[in-house]
C-alpha cells in the first residue's frame, strides 16, 4: 500500500511517500518498509 505522511515544519511543508507493507508474524500483524535507497 502506498503511503503518505505531511509534513509542516520550521522550514516548509513537505510529503514523504513509500510504500509499507503488512505481513501476519505469530498471529500478530506486522508493519514493514524498505530502508533502501
């Protein structure tokens, strides 16, 4: 899924957008991203 955080900060607004990822970990629902680059 597709997600996206505002911003509005000291130095200007701004949107960070990545994908996140869920997965079912021992009957427990996980969030997940990619660190990469």
């Amino acid at each position: 899924m597709e997600v996206a955080q505002k911003f509005n900060g000291k130095y200007g607004n701004f949107t960070i957008v990545q994908d996140v990822y869920v997965t079912l970990v021992e009957e427990e629902w996980r969030v997940m991203w990619d660190y990469g680059e």
